[in-house]
C-alpha cells in the first residue's frame, strides 16, 4: 500500500461505533495503572501481556479482557484510559466516537458505577476541547449474566441517562440470544435510549434477527453471518441498517481465517450498510485506521468503497442531523481533493 493510500485513510473524516473502552487498554497502561494503584499482575512485563494475545476464540479474549480490566479502579484510571484512546483516535481521522463501556465488569469489583462514569464523561470533554472530537456512551450489558442484572445496572445509571446515547449487549454471544434482553432494552427504550447489539459475530443469523425483531435496535454490531441468510440480507438492506463491522477482530478471533477472505467489499457490493471499526484495538494488533488499510490491503479496496466505509460510518452515528451533514460535507470536500 502506497503512503499516499495511508494518507487517504488517516485524512478521511471518520466516525468510530464500535470500541469497547476497556479494550483500549494497552499493556503499558495496564502496568502504569497496576503500579499506580498497588496491583500485581499475572505477567512478568509488557511482552508477557502481548505474547498472551493468541485467542482461537472469543471466549479466550474475554478471559484476558477482563483479567486485565481489573487495573481500573478510580475515576482517574478511567480518564487515563479514555484520554489514551482519544490521542489515538484523532490521530486516525477519527472526528466523533461512540465508545462502548462494561459497567459491571467494574461495579462487580466493588468499583462505583460513579467512577466509572465520571471518569469517561471527564475524558469525553477533555478530548472535545484539546481535539474537537465529540463522542457518546454506549452502556453494554454483559450477555453472559442475567437480565435481572442488566435491569439493576440501568438503575444504577439514572442519575446519568441524559449522557449516556445508548445501551449494547456484549460478552460471550453463544448461548446468550438477544431475547434473553427482551425486558431491559424495552425499558430502556422507554427511557428514550437508543439499542445496539452484537449479533452475527460467532451466533448464527438467527440472532441477528431476533436483535431486529426482540430488540429493536438501531445498530448491529458486526453482523457478518447474515450474510448466510439472503432474506436478512435483503432486510438490512432495506431498513439501511448500519453493520459495525471490526476486520482486525474478526481475524483475532477466528471469524475469518485470513482477512483475505474477510466479506466487507462483499457487504458494500450487496449495498449493506458496513462501517470499519477496531473493537478492542489493545488485543487485536490495531486502531480503527489499522483496519481501514489493513483490509484495504487485504481486499483490494478502492478510494470510492474507503470513502463509503467512512461515510457509513457518519451516517451510522447517532449524531444530530446538522453534526452529520457538516462532516459529510468536510469528507466531500477531502476526497475531491485527494
């Protein structure tokens, strides 16, 4: 890939919808955050962190996700993590993000859903003045544990909801469909919440559907075996729903065997709705530019199908209206010149 084609990618003006914050934190930080908060860690240094980093599965990933998330304890660790992924993020064109967060994967520690949340929020308006990158919340519930505990984390976050943009659903997708959710995605629906949900990354289309049809959600994150369903795939067509789609996961984790036969041009040849996101940047070897050329590389991506994956990608957004068309109009005016 050409440095010009890297500079394409880094310019776009782009949106990122699917990145866990927790899965932001790079080995240096988690030991930074260790020593500052008096924490030993299972791993003798930074390489030990990294070599760890060989998943066959999603399960695998999890066990060391949260293992590692256990360094974060006060507000400052959550400022600390989210201010490193925002540098990042601008650095990659990154002009709005909609970053996931686990509340229980904390609150479960005896961490404060405050500190948690206050910790973000103080990033968020860090990043806005320092990068003008706007952002929002999306609060996951984790889909291994019960509904009742989802229902008892949306409580928590009351006092917060007028920040927070949404509620997801995330964690260990098999054996986990999303009517287990039904109850609390239709309350916090009614709390006036958008809904995302992973659905189609390692369960069947089946999921995908129930998502749509249980769920109701505005945004399926990931979404590739719909693809095996022609119907479903008519469908998302159809609603114009967006696919956050993560090509760097999606090989970390054995969704695809090599991204060489990873479906994203697949997607925007079938007129879906994808977006290029980077999940869990820390464990799956790149940020959300790192996907934009490493599946570019991998497919043979044009400038036109990298400039609808950004596109997408504002458009996908729970931006207001104006925000939108403001940075489509900056994107225009970038690919006309480049």
């Amino acid at each position: 890939m050409g440095v010009d084609l890297d500079a394409f990618i880094t310019g776009l003006p782009k949106a990122e919808l699917h990145l866990h914050i927790e899965g932001s934190l790079e080995p240096e930080l988690m030991f930074a955050l260790a020593g500052r908060n008096g924490l030993s860690l299972p791993y003798a240094d930074v390489e030990a962190v990294r070599a760890a980093y060989a998943f066959s599965n999603l399960q695998d990933f999890l066990d060391i996700y949260y293992a590692g998330a256990a360094v974060l304890l006060t507000r400052q660790d959550f400022h600390d993590l989210a201010m490193a992924y925002f540098d990042r993020a601008v650095a990659d064109g990154v002009v709005h993000a909609e970053i996931m967060f686990d509340p229980q994967t904390h609150t479960a520690r005896g961490v404060p859903f405050a500190f948690v949340i206050e910790g973000l929020l103080s990033a968020m308006a860090e990043a806005q003045e320092r990068h003008g990158i706007t952002s929002a919340l999306i609060m996951s519930f984790l889909r291994h544990l019960s509904e009742e505990e989802a229902f008892a984390t949306l409580a928590e976050a009351e006092s917060w909801l007028d920040r927070i943009a949404a509620v997801g659903l995330d964690s260990s997708e098999v054996g986990h469909p999303p009517e287990k959710f039904a109850r609390v995605f239709a309350a916090a629906a009614a709390k006036g919440l958008k809904r995302v949900a992973h659905a189609g990354e390692e369960g069947p289309p089946a999921y995908v559907h129930a998502a749509l049809d249980v769920l109701h959600v505005d945004r399926i994150d990931h979404g590739n075996r719909a693809l095996e369903d022609a119907d479903l795939v008519e469908r998302l067509v159809g609603e114009g729903m967006t696919l956050t789609v993560c090509p760097l996961s999606n090989l970390k984790l054995c969704v695809v065997d090599t991204l060489d036969h990873h479906p994203i041009d697949r997607m925007l040849a079938l007129g879906l709705h994808a977006t290029v996101n980077s999940d869990d940047p820390a464990y799956f070897g790149g940020y959300v530019a790192d996907n934009y050329r490493a599946i570019a590389r991998a497919r043979g991506l044009s400038r036109a199908d990298l400039a609808q994956l950004a596109r997408n990608s504002l458009t996908g957004s729970f931006l207001p209206a104006d925000a939108v068309a403001a940075h489509l109009d900056r994107l225009e005016a970038f690919v006309a010149t480049h």
